[in-house]
C-alpha cells in the first residue's frame, strides 16, 4: 500500500500497524450527548489525528454531527425536511469546529467531502483519487450530504447513522484500519468480548442491544465486512483516552473483528 502524508516516517513511529485509516464518529460522541459540540473531545481527536499525520499515516474521519448542530427553535422537528434543512447551517458548523480543533494541534490543511450513495456508484474512481491526494496534504473530514442526500438521511433514522458510509470509504481508499468509534465495543453484560470472528457467535447479544442503542447490528456488520477485507477493524469508545492511538499502536482496545477461515481460505 503507498504510503501517505507529507511527513515521512520517523523510527519511533513504526510501531503503528496503519498507514491509512478510517475512523467513525457519530453525533452523540461529538456532541457527548449535548446539542452542543464538545470542543475539547474534537481538539483531543485532532490531537490524535496529528500525531498519526506526522507519521505520515493518512487520517480520513467520517463525522456525523451536521443535523444536531444546525437545529433551532425554527427547525426543531424530526421530519426528514427538517433534518435536512438543519443540515444547510449544522454542516458549515460541524467543519469550521473541525478546523478549530486541527489548528489548535498544528494542523493546517483540513479537507472536506460530502456525498450521496450515487456519486459512489456513478463516479467512484474519480472519489478515490480525489481523497488519496487528499490525505497525502492531510486529514479529510468526510459526511453524506445530508442537505440533499434524503435516502441517506432515512437510512438515518433507521439508526444506521455513519457506520456503511465509513465502510464505503475504507474499502474504496483501500485503507488498512477502519474504527466506528460510538460504544464501548460488544459487551457481554458487563465484559468486554475482546474479539469476533462469527457475527453469529454474538446475535444474541446484538438482539438484546448488547453493544449499546442504535446501530448495533450495523456497526458489527460493517466492522465484519472490512475484516473479511483485510483490515484492521475495530468497535471502541471514542471518548476512551488515546483510543485512536492504541488502536493505531495494535493494542487491544474495544472489539476486534476477524475474518472468517472460510473466507481467507476458500475449500477447494
């Protein structure tokens, strides 16, 4: 895999077992549960970010967040319209607090991109491209186009928030880590299960809700797929000190998720 960012690698950097991760936040994570954006938990992700980006590690993150930031008493409701109207002021909001965060941390070049599930199917070559220069400068922050995107949003609503969208990325940039990071990981009551190879193993858990509300099943089938795919795949809290670090470092945080043996080794 070509390596990426401006920097090269340093020595004390080779401990990392990425060169091109995705990671997945979502808008309670963001937002730690408030309307408002938790600036501090942004600068620390960005914090994070910079030391991978010196390492020449590309860092794309998938931010949810657009909708929550933009609503106001006038666009207050839960209708798909009203969603997509707070997004025309959240998404502008959402980008400029990224761009506070980065800079705090010395990063200076901040990309961004919004798409729909068409530009992916129609023009997917040229999305590629676009984001491998991209993160070769620096971070991309990337979200659906949540102001024209309504199949995007209803999918949404159905708690699927940004989780395929993530997997979409990682897989067309072919990046080698992808970590959804709004849970703590899958939980057997109180025990973390440190690793999944067989969605099966864990249904019951994900039919209880096991791995916390909304999305369950989608995050593990997304963290699923990108492990049949090769890639590091990884379910953690991203509220967890240095949880982008450790992962990145290999270390055993949250849920890993396994490729099948009859996947990588095909009978016959």
């Amino acid at each position: 895999m070509e390596r990426t960012g401006r920097h090269p690698r340093s020595p004390e950097a080779e401990h990392f077992v990425t060169t091109r991760m995705v990671v997945k936040i979502g808008t309670s994570t963001i937002t730690g549960g408030k309307r408002q954006p938790d600036m501090d938990f942004m600068r620390d992700i960005a914090r994070q970010s910079a030391v991978l980006i010196s390492s020449g590690i590309g860092v794309a993150i998938v931010s949810s967040g657009a909708v929550a930031l933009g609503k106001d008493e006038q666009t207050n409701g839960e209708s798909i319209l009203e969603k997509q109207a707070s997004a025309l002021y959240g998404q502008p909001r959402l980008i400029a607090n990224w761009l506070s965060a980065f800079e705090a941390n010395g990063i200076e070049h901040v990309g961004q991109a919004l798409y729909t599930d068409a530009d992916f199917e129609s023009h997917p070559n040229n999305i590629k491209e676009v984001l491998l220069k991209g993160l070769r400068r620096g971070p991309v922050i990337i979200n659906y186009n949540d102001a024209v995107a309504d199949i995007e949003m209803r999918k949404v609503d159905r708690s699927v928030d940004n989780d395929a969208l993530a997997g979409k990325v990682a897989q067309l940039i072919d990046a080698d880590l992808l970590i959804l990071t709004d849970v703590d990981g899958v939980m057997d009551g109180g025990e973390r299960i440190a690793y999944v190879q067989n969605l099966q193993d864990i249904a019951d858990l994900l039919h209880k809700g096991g791995t916390g509300t909304g999305g369950a099943q989608s995050k593990c089938d997304e963290a699923k797929k990108a492990a049949d795919l090769g890639k590091i795949s990884v379910i953690a809290n991203g509220r967890a000190k240095d949880v982008i670090l450790k992962v990145a470092r290999g270390e055993s945080v949250g849920t890993r998720f396994y490729a099948d043996p009859k996947w990588m080794f095909p009978s016959g």
